[in-house]
C-alpha cells in the first residue's frame, strides 16, 4: 500500500504486507492517536470510498502540514494505491481526491475519490478495469467488508441481538444469494403481467383466482416486511435494556439490586430453557406411546381370551393338525388300527381333525399374549414417566414464578429507589421490556399469518392450474403464470436450504475456531435466527460473556466467516459451471484496536487466534496493548513489521521510543518546526 498525503502521513508512506502463508501476520505498531485508525480507513477508502463509523471528520482527507504549503489556488492531492493478487492476476488500485485551496484557506473538492484499477494478464498486458467499483465489489463484496476490516473493540456488536441481519447478510454475500433474493423479489412482478394478461382473456374462474392471489401475494409481502421488521424493533429494544442495566450496574445506589437481578434473569432463562425441554419430551413421550393409554380393554382382552383358551384346552392344543392330517393320509393309526375310508376308526379321527390346532395359529396367540403382557407393562410405565414429567413441570414452573415475583420486587425497588435517575431509568426499562413482549407476540402473529398464507397461495396455484378457458392467448398466459409461481416456489425453497445449510457450517467453523483457543467448557453457536451465543456445552445455557470471552467470539465468528469465503471461492473454482454473483475469496483481515481493555490472558488469547483467522492479517496495535504476552505469542507468525513514527506540534513532549527485534525505533516525538505528522518505519 502507498499513500500519499493521506491525513497525517505526509509525502508517501509504503507498507508491504507479509504474504508468507507461515509468516503471514503484519504488526504495526503506533500510539493513539498517530494513525492507526487512518490506516484502516485507508484500505476501507480505497476499496471502497467508505470509512469506518470511529473515521472523524470524513472530508478532512489532505495533510496539514501539506496544505499548509499550498498557495491560494494551488492543489493538493490525496491517494491511497493498493497492490493485490487476486485468481493470477496482479491489480493495482488507486483512489484519489484533489483538493484546491480558497482565498480563505478553505478547500473545494476537484476530484472525490475517484478510482481506477489496472491489472496484468496472464500474457504480461497490462489491462485497464472499465468499471473498477463494480469490479472491487465482486472481488470482495461491499456488503462483507464490515467484517473484514474493523476495529477490534467494536467488532464486539456481533453479539448484539441486533447483529443478527449483519450474519444473515454475510451468508447471503458469500454464497451469491443476494442474487436469488432479487429473483425472489422480482418473479412476482412477472407473473402480474401474465395475471393481467389472463384476466384479460381468461374465464370468470380464472379471473376470480389471479385477484385472489394478487390479493394473497399483498398480505404475504407484507407479513413478511413486518416480520423482519418486529425482529429489528425486538433486538434494538433489547439493547436498549441492555444500556440502562449497564447504568444501574454502574450506580453504586442500584449496583446490589442489577447485580441480583442479572442472576434472577439468568435463572429465569434456565428454568425457562427447562421447561420448554419438559415440554418438548412430553411432547414426544405422547406421540412414541400415547396409544397405549387408549388400549387398555384391547390389551386386557386378548389376554383373557388366552387365558380361556388354555382352560378349555385349545392352547396348547392337545393334538396338531399337521398330525391328524398324517394318520389320515396313512391310513393306519400309530397303534396299528386300520384307517380305512368307512372304519369307524376313520370316522373318530375325523372327529379329533375339528379340535386339533394350528401350530401357526398357537404360535401367533402366544405371541398376541406376549405382546399383550408387553403392552400393559410399558402402559403403567408411560403413566409414570407422564407423571414424573409433569411433576418436574409443575415444579420448574412453580421455581420459575418465584423467580419472576422476586424480580417484579426487584423492580418495584428500584422504582421506589432513591434518586430520581435510577427511578427513571427502570421505568424506561418497564416500558421496554413491555415492548419487547408485544414485538415478540407480534412475530408470533406474523408468523402463524405467513404459514396460512402460503398454503392459501399453494392451494390457489392448484386450482388456476388445473382451470382451462379454451382460449389460445388465455391458456398461454396460464400456463406461463403456472412456470413463473413454480420457479419461485422453487427458489423460495432452494433460498431457504442453502441459507440453512450455510447457516450451519457457519456454525461448525466457529465452534472449531472457539475451541482451539479456550479452556472453559463453553461452546459458541450461530442460532436459527442467526444470533451469535456463548453456551454451556452439557447444560446448554447461555453464559454470562465477559468483555474478553465476546471479543474471541466475535473474531472466530470472523475467522469462521473467512474460511467459509474460501470454501466458497473453492467450490466454485472447481465447479465447471458458470456462476452467478459473488464466488466467495481468499480475503485478508484488518484489524485496529485488537486488545482493547483485555486482561493479559485474553490479550495472548486473541493474539494466538489472529494468525488463524486468515491468509493474511494485519495487526494495528499501540505499545502499551501489543507489549509482551501478545509480541511473544505473535512473534513466530510475523512476516513484517511497521512503527508509526509521529511527531507531535506539542511542546516539551519527552521522546518516546519502541524496542522491537533488538533495535529501538521513533515512536513519539516533538516536530522542530511545530508541524505534526507521521510517516511508516520499517521493522529490519
């Protein structure tokens, strides 16, 4: 990366990244505030003309020290030039603005971010890119860079409830999804026009059934705009609540009565958890054996037909069948009697061929009593199992209401408390938590009216389907309206397995990324609603994350997002097919602030996750964050290095200096001539 005049980097400043796949950690080290956050916003700029959300005063990109030398009328240029590699090819990107001075020192933008992007083919050529945003945007999508150049202490928002449509987003991105969505989106426009088009020439049935779907398709639309819609009011609500518990966490008049009620909150959800498992097993006791509880005079019954049976001496049969039927073919008794056609011998074995049983048959009766037997056993167990279940129920349930009272109390305390901000802030906190409950109803609602909407749609479809009018135009547009609703039914479907199968691998990635990093029995999950937790791996509890547990969270969900990208981009190298949208990469990470507040075992935790995370990573670290557990972990994997030498216009500042690979290197200092800028020293 070169850039030139970039806010305190004055001239041009050339950084090259570590690329060796066992060294591939880049280190660069700085004080606050001498440029680190510029040098991230430097990669988001040139990719994307964007910054990040902590990038102050956006349209302030010229160095001062720079403009300060630009005559009334003269220009400054600012760029930032990126070399990368990218499927073979060797790009270079370059993003520049030119500024020109006012007669009053202010600027007036020239040229805003414009871009260009060159590349050398496989023969050597050197190529120009028409449309070098477009292009960017397909190596590595807009939509994803969020996650792949951040600042460390804010990455922490992934386990936010709201963060859950950033997941969803990425799934999307990576697989080329965002192109099925809009296929989603736009198939029903098409198959208005074949329904205007059958209204138009159709039967009065077939009239009837396209405005009961247009009116169907309306409510469905809308359902599902609300949904999505009360699951963002939901999750912003709930970090709202968050916000104000942090407060009363904070105040030392409520800290006792927060602190109590963040456990009564944990084990409300844990009794809560139980009872939904209680639920669910009686659920599936039922279902497994709910008939017996309704076979009891069947199973009786049969076995009192067995039992008489045995005292009337027809079970066990005293002769067989097969045995009779021996001595008749014979003709001779097994003592020596004739048997004759006409003997009354014959005649007395004929009468025995009446009362002789089957051998199948009295293998099956027993078989019936068996069964029978088994069948009563296992009724009077189901009837205790039901019981036992229902008794834990009734027990968690009642625990659970005791929970709940004691943090209505702990409410109402804080509501009689005594300041004014405290009462305050935990009637704010009723009233969202009021609406939290009325968002989540809502989704219940919502989601029942979707259910019944889209078997009302596939009902319809059936019957327009199976319509015929005779009319040559009319069954045209029919039967492209039947080809149009399909393909999206079949969409809607694919969209809604790929997502859930990605959703899942996700999930499996990050739980192998979490578990090379901690020893506590705890295991991350990216849930069906695309949240991110922290669980208890045996009782699969939600955990009470520290600040140091949501940061190793949130990067190996970035890790995880990463090797999915290059899964992806492997998948669809090897595929022969043609493949639309988005193909997923090998992208790097970039990231400002990676230690933050962490103590020191986390900050060697993070540190031996970074080099995993990608092929690439750089490091943007202060001295005070990056100093020995993390250069110690990080030592072996770093392939090159930088310090951000920055002299301050601040007199009297002592000289501070950084002891890096046996060499010590400017790190703060004074500027003689009370300018203040940076400039980028290579690590030897």
């Amino acid at each position: 990366m070169r850039l030139e005049n970039f806010r305190q980097f004055q001239g041009e400043q050339l950084i090259e990244f570590a690329s060796d796949p066992t060294k591939n950690v880049t280190l660069i080290w700085g004080a606050n505030g001498a440029g680190k956050t510029t040098l991230l916003n430097a990669f988001t700029w040139v990719l994307y003309g964007q910054f990040t959300k902590d990038f102050e005063q956006t349209d302030l990109l010229y160095n001062l020290l720079d403009w300060n030398a630009v005559p009334e009328g003269g220009r400054s240029t600012v760029s930032v030039e990126l070399e990368f590699d990218h499927e073979d090819q060797h790009y270079t990107l370059l993003r520049q603005s030119t500024f020109r001075k006012n007669s009053d020192g202010s600027a007036s933008v020239d040229t805003d971010a414009e871009a260009t992007l060159n590349f050398t083919d496989r023969n050597g050529r050197n190529q120009s890119v028409r449309n070098p945003d477009d292009h960017i945007k397909q190596i590595l999508p807009e939509r994803l860079h969020g996650f792949f150049f951040f600042n460390g202490e804010r990455i922490e928002h992934l386990i936010d409830p709201s963060a859950y449509e950033d997941i969803k987003d990425a799934i999307k991105t990576i697989l080329g999804l965002t192109v099925v969505e809009r296929a989603i989106k736009h198939l029903p426009k098409a198959a208005k026009a074949f329904e205007d088009e059958l209204r138009k020439f159709g039967t009065d049935e077939e009239r009837e059934l396209t405005q009961q779907l247009d009116q169907i398709d309306a409510e469905l639309l809308s359902s599902q705009e609300e949904l999505e819609q009360a699951k963002r009011n939901a999750a912003g609500l709930q970090e709202d609540i968050e916000a104000i518990d942090k407060r009363l966490r904070g105040s030392e008049k409520a800290r006792d009565l927060q602190r109590e009620r963040d456990d009564l909150v944990k084990q409300d959800g844990e009794l809560t958890k139980q009872t939904e498992n209680i639920s669910e097993r009686i659920d599936l006791l039922i279902r497994d054996r709910g008939f017996l509880s309704a076979g009891l005079g069947l199973f009786e019954g049969t076995r009192e037909e067995f039992r008489e049976k045995r005292e009337r001496k027809e079970l066990p049969a005293p002769l067989k069948r097969d045995f009779i039927d021996d001595l008749l073919g014979s003709y001779e008794c097994i003592c020596g009697s004739s048997l004759a056609e006409g003997t009354p011998e014959r005649s007395k074995i004929l009468a025995w061929q009446g009362k002789a049983g089957l051998a199948e048959v009295e293998q099956r009766w027993n078989e019936l009593y068996g069964c029978a037997q088994h069948y009563m056993h296992l009724r009077g167990d189901l009837g205790n199992e039901l019981q036992q279940l229902i008794d834990d129920q009734t027990r968690t349930l009642e625990q659970r209401r005791g929970v709940r009272e004691r943090l209505s109390e702990v409410s109402s305390h804080l509501k009689d408390g005594p300041s004014d901000e405290i009462r305050e802030l935990e009637n704010s906190r009723e009233s969202l938590e009021r609406k939290v409950q009325e968002e989540i109803r809502r989704q219940g609602r919502l989601e029942s009216d979707i259910q019944r909407s889209t078997s009302t749609r596939a009902d319809l479809d059936g019957k327009l389907r199976r319509a015929a009018s005779g009319v040559a135009k009319a069954e045209l547009a029919r039967r492209r309206l039947a080809a149009t609703r399909e393909a999206l039914q079949t969409l809607e479907k694919m969209y809604e397995i790929r997502t859930e199968e990605v959703r899942s691998e996700l999930d499996r990635h990050i739980k192998s990324t979490y578990a090379t990093i901690t020893f506590k029995d705890y295991e991350p999950e990216v849930n069906d609603d695309f949240q991110l937790d922290l669980l208890q791996r045996t009782t699969r509890e939600p955990v009470a994350k520290s600040t140091g547990e949501n940061q190793i969270l949130s990067l190996s969900f970035v890790g995880a997002l990463a090797a999915l990208a290059r899964e992806r981009y492997e998948e669809t190298t090897r595929s022969s097919a043609a493949v639309a949208g988005p193909r997923g990469g090998i992208f790097p990470i970039v990231m400002d602030a990676a230690f933050g507040s962490l103590d020191e075992n986390y900050r060697r935790d993070v540190a031996m996750l970074l080099p995993r995370l990608a092929e690439q990573t750089i490091v943007l670290v202060s001295k005070s964050q990056g100093m020995g557990p993390v250069v110690d972990e990080l030592n072996s994997r770093v392939g090159a290095s930088y310090v951000i030498h920055f002299r301050t216009a601040k007199p009297n500042v002592p000289v501070e200096t950084i002891m890096l690979d046996a060499s010590e290197y400017a790190y703060v200092d004074g500027s003689s001539d009370g300018s203040e800028y940076a400039e980028l020293l290579e690590v030897r």
